[in-house]
C-alpha cells in the first residue's frame, strides 16, 4: 500500500481540480423554485430566446413552471435540450434521461436528457466500482478511444451514470455487466464514501455526485466488456495505479474513487470536505 503522506499529496492536488472556485459570470438555473444548475451567459440567452418556457431576468435563468407537475417540466426540458442540439450547443445526445432534484434525498422534480446536464450545470449522480483481484491487484479499464470525454484514459473497472427511475444499486448492477459482464448479486459489494465534482467543462459545468463502492474478485471472475465503451480490461498493482494516477493517465473522477477506496481501507486521513 502506498504511503499515507502520498496519498493525501495526491488527494489534495486532485481535490483542487475537483472542486475550484465556481467561475464567475455562471447564472443560477431554476426549476421548480430550487437552484438547479450553473449556466454561461450565451447559453441562457439562447434559451430565453429559443426554447419555450425559459425566462432570462436580473442574471438568473428560469424555467417558467408555475403550476407544472414532473412530467410536464421534464416535456419542456426536452424541447429545450433538442434547440441546444439542433444548435450545436450540446453534442453527445445519449437519448437518456436523467433527474433533477433540489437535494439527493429529495424528490424528482424533472427529468432531462444526459446530453443537456453540463450544458445547464445540473448535478447528476453517477457509481463507481473499484474490483480487487485476489491477487490484491487491481482491475481496471481503459475508456475505449471514440468516448467523447477522456478518451483512452484509465478507469475504474465499472462507472456510470444513474438514470432516473434507477437507485444507486440498480445502476450499479447493470454498468456492472455492460461494463464487465460481472453479476453483482454473486459478489460481495461494499458501499464507500461519496464526493462531489463541480468544476468548469468544455461542455459547460460539471457537478457530479460520484459514489464509490468495492468488491473483491473471486479467482474464476472472468471480466468482458459488453458494450463497447471499454477497450480494455487489465490487472494493475496498487503502486501501478497510484502512478498512473500520478501522471494523471486516469479519469479525474476514477483517480479520487480510487483514492477514496485505498485510503478508506488503510483507514488514512483525507483532505477536509471531500470525501463525505
């Protein structure tokens, strides 16, 4: 295991990628009455302008939904992802919807396409898996080189996002299996800590809750990707991925979930407000 002292250096460097001071000028989007997202000038104009709904006044953007339940705020949404579409303001169309909450306990006050969500800074949650070999190694992806965000980079063996109408568990078990033919339900998983990601994009901005959890891979585990989106699957000592990490060959979401696990299980000390 790598030294407590390294990984808190490389914790807290990562961290301040992960969580900058929000830049200034981002207009607050609201919906429902709650904060829901970050938004560039440009883009909150083109909605005012554009997209049924919307309301741009005194520096804040505004989905008009006095008197609209769930469903008919997720339909004015939809509109409004397929102008920043049609617009070029968006790229990526996933044909997935995710929700949109005030606070993660709290209840789904819409639902919008993934493709849309860093466009309007909206916090979306995603689950990543760390998988130990019994070897104690580590089993990793590399992103396969036509994904549109870090391409050919390092990964955790499973992650994804958590559509809506999925909990933090079902997500997990389906990326599990389209991501490396792996059945949860004959592994033993456990639940670690989460963070919070919120930083600028090209896209737009990111605010992503990520939650980590681990597994230990039997000797007959046999791991294939189904899906396409991995291009390969490798075992990588500890000190090999720390490296790799090192030398930021690793998602930045996928390095701090990895940090989250190792010193979670060395029961080392982290940086302040991170992992919660």
């Amino acid at each position: 295991m790598p030294s407590a002292a390294r990984l808190w250096s490389i914790t807290e460097r990562l961290q301040s990628r992960a969580q900058p001071a929000r830049p200034a000028g981002l207009r607050p989007f609201i919906v429902a009455g709650h904060a829901a997202g970050w938004v560039q000038p440009d883009v909150a104009a083109f909605l005012a302008q554009h997209a049924a709904g919307f309301s741009d006044v005194n520096g804040t953007l505004r989905l008009n939904d006095d008197g609209l339940d769930t469903a008919a705020r997720s339909a004015l949404l939809f509109e409004a992802a397929l102008r920043l579409r049609d617009a070029g303001l968006i790229r990526g169309w996933r044909d997935e919807q995710l929700a949109i909450r005030a606070q993660p306990s709290t209840k789904v006050l819409a639902t919008i396409e993934r493709a849309a969500c860093r466009a309007l800074g909206i916090t979306t949650e995603a689950v990543h898996l760390n998988a130990y070999a019994d070897d104690g190694t580590l089993v990793v992806a590399r992103r396969a080189p036509h994904k549109p965000i870090d391409p050919d980079r390092w990964d955790n063996l499973v992650g994804g996002m958590v559509p809506a109408g999925e909990t933090l568990e079902q997500a997990l078990e389906r990326e599990a299996w389209e991501e490396a033919g792996l059945e949860l339900d004959r592994i033993e998983v456990h639940h670690g800590r989460s963070f919070h990601v919120r930083r600028p994009v090209p896209e737009g901005y990111q605010s992503e809750r990520i939650h980590v959890y681990d597994a230990t891979l039997g000797p007959d585990a046999s791991c294939a990707n189904q899906d396409g989106e991995v291009a390969v699957i490798a075992h990588q000592t500890l000190a090999d991925v720390v490296a790799a990490i090192e030398g930021d060959e690793f998602t930045l979401e996928a390095a701090l979930a990895t940090l989250e696990s190792l010193t979670r299980r060395g029961a080392y000390a982290t940086p302040a407000g991170l992992f919660e």
